[in-house]
C-alpha cells in the first residue's frame, strides 16, 4: 500500500499544481471588429472553424459577404454558450449565428428564441499519451475509468501507473456530448483535471504520460502533441462505426441562430448543410452528416 502512496503522490502533485494554473490563467478572447454590414459572424465550438473555414472561401465568392468565424481559439473556452451568445447579437446590419457540439432542448429553444439547424454527428475521440502502450479499451473499461472505478493502466493491459482523467464538463444540462461516456457530472472520478477547452485536454494528456481524456473527431493534430486515440472494444471513431450505432462515444454539430435571418445567412447554412464540399469536409473527420 506504501508503494501505492508513493508512486501516485507525484502525479496527484503535478495534476494539482497544473489544476492551480488552469484556475490562475487569464482568459481572453480575441477582440471583434465594430459591426459591418457585409460581415457575417459565426462563433462557438471548435468545430465550426475547422469545418467552415474550408467551406468558406467558396461560401464568401458564392454570396458576397464576408464571413468572420470565431472558434480556433478554442484554449480560450469558446464552446456551447459563447455560440448561442453570438447567436442572440443577430439583428440588421449585423448578421451573427453560433455553433454547438450539444442538443439544445425544445425548452432552451423556445425560451432563448434559437433556431437549430443539424450538420452532423461527431465521434468523440479516446485519447491517451503517445507512451502508453494501450491501443484498445473496452468500452464498459472506457466508463469505469471515468468513473474512477479503474484507476491503474494494468487493469487494462497498460503499465502498473495511476490514470489521470482529463475533462472539459462544459454544457453540463445539456444531453449528449461527455455524457454519452458517463451521464451525468457527479458520477465522474472525483480527483479527476478539469479544463476549460478541447485544447486544455490535448495539452494536459501530452503533459501526463498517464493521461486519457476525450475531444471532438474535427480536431487538427500538430506533430507537437503527445497524443493517440485508442480503439473501443476494437471499434474505431469512423463514420461507418457512428451510423451503425456500435461506436458509442459522439456528439451532434449544429448551427443555431436567432430570430429572422437574412437570404444570404440561410443560404449559407443550408449549403453547409448539404454541400458536396460539406459532405467532403465530413468525410475528412469521419462525421456522419444529418441532412
């Protein structure tokens, strides 16, 4: 048991000094231009930047506007609430929606006056450090270490060391997301990271050889991060795994908006819809498209 003490002390020290400067660092957003009439601005998830920003050159050609997005910052913590903020701004002579990784529900909807307009279904990734051996974890295994009913890497064919959970628990009233893993927040393992964005996850994973976290498919791997995902009871994040419905772990993409939009804003967003260039972009990130 003394053993036990002593190999784990060192990591709970490092996740608990990482933890103080998650809480210490200043955030800041980056700063938005005044309103323009030809602009339109899109904010919010992660996800969103990744996938219009592909979309949108031929989008800004197509209708003459220009397109403002707002998501790769994503270390900042832009996600669900920053999306349906930007959203709410929409009024003439500033056209804005938002992104989201969540299901908003009718209730939201309607009190918020949001429209949400489906794009896809995202897997959500498994990772692990890079030096882990571990390439595969049952899915039931997958829970119970977020739980913190598992807590060493040997009780999953890894290396006699203590796991350490990463987790961003944003949007934690709304249904999908990290709650397709374990369902609701006080069932997670308490002496667990918790981060503020996809970014923080990656990072924190890289920073801890025994780490494990989740992000969204659409994220953009740099050769920096110390990262891998893992197979689930030998299921991989595909497209053809999500439409099956035998990888477990995804979240639903969509647009929202607020009020009346203009012509320009909805022939946007159904072009993103249901664009081959959007199907191509989703074949790119194993995202199963929903319209």
């Amino acid at each position: 048991m003394t053993v036990t003490i002593k190999r784990i002390r060192p990591v709970l020290i490092s996740v608990f000094f990482f933890a103080i400067l998650n809480a210490l660092s200043p955030l800041s957003v980056a700063a938005e231009d005044p309103p323009d009439a030809k602009t339109i601005t899109g904010a919010g998830e992660h996800f969103s930047w990744v996938i219009l920003d592909e979309l949108k050159p031929d989008l800004e050609r197509k209708y003459g506007r220009i397109i403002k997005l707002f998501g790769k910052e994503s270390m900042l913590g832009a996600g669900c609430g920053k999306g349906i903020k930007k959203a709410k701004e929409n009024g003439p002579g500033h056209e804005t929606f938002g992104f989201v990784c969540c299901p908003l529900s009718p209730e939201e909807v309607q009190k918020e006056g949001l429209t949400a307009h489906p794009l896809a279904q995202e897997a959500l990734l498994i990772l692990v450090n890079k030096s882990n051996p571990v390439e595969d974890i049952p899915i039931e295994k997958v829970r119970a270490i977020f739980r913190g009913e598992i807590t060493n890497w040997k009780e999953v064919g890894g290396e006699d060391k203590p796991i350490v959970v990463v987790l961003r628990p944003h949007c934690p009233d709304r249904p999908g997301h990290w709650k397709t893993i374990v369902p609701a927040l006080d069932q997670f393992r308490k002496d667990r990271l918790d981060v503020k964005s996809e970014a923080e996850v990656v990072q924190r994973v890289s920073d801890f050889a025994e780490g494990v976290g989740n992000i969204g498919a659409t994220w953009i791997f740099s050769s920096d991060e110390k990262v891998k995902v893992v197979k689930v009871s030998g299921l991989a994040p595909t497209a053809e795994n999500l439409k099956s419905g035998k990888y477990p772990f995804t979240q639903e993409l969509s647009i929202v908006t607020h009020g009346e939009i203009s012509g320009d804003l909805a022939g946007i967003i159904k072009d993103v819809q249901t664009s081959k260039a959007f199907k191509e972009v989703g074949k790119k990130y194993e995202l199963v498209p929903r319209n």
